[in-house]
C-alpha cells in the first residue's frame, strides 16, 4: 500500500514535517511490515517491524520535513482485509490530518 503527497495535493506535504503510523492486525496470523519513505524518489527511511495477531505497532515521528513523499508499506500477506492503517499528520507536532488504509494506492 501506498500513500502518496504533493506539494499543493490532495495531501500537501507543504503543511506536514512529520507523520506518526499505526498499522493494526486484525487477524490471527502474525505479519511483518516493511516501511519505506521515499523523498523526491529516493529512499530516506527505512523500518521493519512486526504486528502480532490482533495487535497493532506505533512507529512515531517518521520525518517529512515539508516535501513531498510516498509512504510504502509491504507485508508478507496476502490479503488486505486483516490490515489496518492510521497515519496521523503533523505540523511542528500538532496533528493536522489523519488518513487511514482507505486512503493509501493498494497494489497488486
């Protein structure tokens, strides 16, 4: 899955120095989930974590830093229907939007 901002865009990156990600499993299988940030198409961050089943991870302020981003997330499963995103966009801090799974490009 795949969140995408511009500067100007549906999602502004003008207005976003950083984000904070919560990705939920509401499954009972275990999965992984591999982060990465890219900045103007490169790579800039990279995090692997683990969600239990029925459990969730908080990775907090991933840097944005005003310019536009992709947000990646790769699991090693196959469905999305036991996955759950939150991304939390913030402002020197504030949170100024929220956008969940709904929100994110999913690709095959």
């Amino acid at each position: 899955m795949r969140l995408e901002t511009l500067a100007g865009g549906k999602i502004d990156s003008n207005y976003i120095t950083s984000m904070d990600l919560s990705v939920q499993n509401l499954g009972a299988e275990g999965f992984d989930v591999l982060l990465h940030m890219y900045y103007n198409g490169a790579v800039g961050y990279v995090a692997l974590h683990h969600v239990p089943a029925y459990g969730s991870v908080w990775i907090p302020d991933i840097p944005t830093n005003l310019i536009p981003f992709s947000m990646l997330l790769v699991t090693n499963i196959n469905s999305y229907n036991t996955t759950g995103i939150i991304t939390y966009a913030k402002l020197n801090g504030n949170v100024v939007a929220v956008y969940s799974q709904e929100d994110f490009i999913r690709m095959p």
